[in-house]
C-alpha cells in the first residue's frame, strides 16, 4: 500500500502540474485514482526533470536507475519512487510499459524529430499510451481489445497535446508535427524554429494532427465499456477534456503559436457532467464493433506487453540502443 504522506505528496504534484488529469480522476473510484495519481506523478517528475533540467541525457540515465530501484524494491528516497513502488507491487505491472515511458523521453532527450504522422504515433505511443495501458493494469483489466482501445486514447490525448503546444515546443527549439506535413506546406522547419509564426502552413498541419486525433478519440470510445462500470466517468472524462482542449485550439484557427489553448472550470464542469451521463447509459448501448479493431501499429507493442503478467520482462534493444548513445552522450563520447 502506498504510505498516506506520499500520497498526499502525489495528489498534491498533480492538482498543480497536471489540472486535466486531476480534473478527470476525481470521478474515479479510490481503488482507483489513488494509484492512478501516484502513476501520473512518477511520470510528471521524470518528465519535469528531463523537459526542465540542462543535462537531459544524465536526467533519462537517472531515470533508468530509478526504475531499476523501483523493480528491485529500493525505490530511490523520494514521495514520487515509493508510491510507484508499492503499485508495481500491488498491481504486478509489466516492467516493459513505464521502460516504454523511459525509451519516449530518451528521444526528447536526444532531440528527435518525426518525419512522417506514424513517427509521432511511435513517440505519442511512448509518452502517452504507454500511460493508458498502465491505467487499465490499474483497473485490472488485461483484455487486448480493451487495451487496444485505452492505447488509442493515449495516443489521441497526446496529438491534442502536440497541437496546443506547436509555439511552446517550438520556442523551445523542438518540433513533434511531422515533417513530412510541414514540407507539403512549404514550411522550412530551421526557420520556424528560428522565429516562430502562425503561419498558414504551420496551422493547417496543426488542423491535421488534430483531425487524427479527433479519429483516435471515436475509436477509443468503443473500449470504455469494456472498462469496470465504476471506471467508466473517469475515462469519459478525460476523453472529453482533452478533446475540448484540441476544439479549443480549433476555435483560435489552429494558431498554438501566438496563444496556448486553455479551457475554463466551467467547461470542465460541463464535460465531467457529461461523462458522467454517458457513463450510466453505456450499460444500456450495444458494444461496438470498433472495440474489436485491431491495435494501430505503434502501440502492438504495449498491448502484448499488458495483456501478460510478466513483472521483470522488458529493456528491448531498441531501448538498450536509445541509453547507450544518451550514456555516451553524457560522458562526452558522442
């Protein structure tokens, strides 16, 4: 069980740094959303400390070793390491879903730009569905077709995060549109870069991250009702606040330059009140056939890991490949 003062310590990093999601989860069931908020503010702190810190490399390389202390059971002494600990054990989640989460922030790390709609999707699957399979371990939910459907929404929220900070990223020197998208709209991405623009070009390709969103948002919603019935408000939830925010972006022209979308507390009102409805009416609907689609591509491999129960199992080589170069990196050689 997590202890009581580390819990207060994960509410309390979530109902500052992650307002959509501390929005969503209070219409979650305590069994619930306390290990929910635990899991989300592990991922916040490792995150923060890659995203924020000069030395991103050494941040991803001390985030392995905390991972490694984490599966070991000598999390590092810290609110975010015990609390995550104790839900590793407590749920017997699969090592190689958060080691995705890690693989995911070594590519912010090493600076990595998406050429094609299906890089970012691999990228998105990392940083954020890879989150949405672990939500589901935490429901005690391993069927493939659910999991396929909560990775799809995963993958959806992150597209709308990728949309509303297309200025904030860009600021920071990074870009996580495709490249291909902005090439077809003549954007030069050095230049954009260099003096971030609304331009034409950079909206339109916005307007169309966000209609792929849009898609993954509809295909998730076939999944919710696979969902414990008491879980359904929350995920609803979320679905719909962060839709709301891509909408948001939408009503500005698509321009996540000049202004980052925000929603006020009254629409969260109204879209929590509006999960909670579709909540009780989804016992009454037919199931969709869309629950049985198959996982996209880029997250096949979340859902074959969730679907097991095989705590120790994960490091790919590809993940082993991504921290030998940030080691490297580090320590000058590269």
């Amino acid at each position: 069980m997590i202890a009581p003062a580390d819990m207060e310590a994960c509410r309390a990093a979530i109902r500052t740094g992650s307002l959509s999601f501390h929005a969503a989860s209070r219409l979650l069931p305590a069994r619930v959303r306390d290990p929910a908020l635990a899991l989300y503010a592990f991922c916040r702190v490792a995150d923060d400390e890659v995203d924020e810190g000069a030395d991103k490399a050494g941040a991803v390389l001390r985030l392995r070793d905390r991972l490694d202390g984490v599966y070991q059971g000598r999390p590092r002494d810290g609110f975010a390491d015990r609390a995550f600990a104790a839900v590793v054990e407590d749920f017997d989640m699969p090592r190689a879903l958060p080691e995705a989460l890690l693989e995911g922030l070594a590519w912010d790390a090493m600076g990595r730009r998406y050429h094609t709609l299906s890089g970012v999707l691999d990228y998105s699957a990392r940083v954020a569905a890879a989150v949405g399979a672990m939500m589901c371990v935490l429901m005690r939910v391993r069927d493939p077709d659910a999991l396929a459907r909560a990775c799809d929404l995963g993958l959806a929220m992150q597209l709308t995060n990728i949309s509303r900070d297309v200025g904030e990223d860009a600021r920071a020197g990074r870009v996580f549109l495709p490249l291909d998208w902005l090439c077809e709209e003549g954007v030069e991405v050095d230049r954009f870069l260099a003096a971030p623009a609304a331009s034409r070009g950079v909206r339109r390709a916005t307007a169309r991250l966000l209609a792929a969103a849009d898609q993954l948002y509809l295909r998730a919603e076939a999944g919710v009702a696979a969902l414990p019935l008491a879980c359904r408000p929350g995920i609803f939830a979320a679905r719909h606040i962060y839709a709301g925010i891509g909408r948001q972006v939408a009503r500005q022209g698509h321009d996540a330059v000049t202004v980052r979308a925000r929603t006020g507390k009254g629409q969260k009102l109204g879209w929590l009140m509006l999960a909670g409805l579709r909540a009780g009416l989804s016992p009454l609907l037919p199931h969709s056939a869309v629950l049985h689609a198959r996982p996209a591509p880029e997250v096949a491999f979340l859902v074959e890991a969730a679907a097991r129960k095989d705590l120790a199992r994960g490091r790919s080589e590809a993940l082993f490949e991504v921290l030998s170069q940030l080691e490297a990196r580090s320590r000058g050689m590269a």
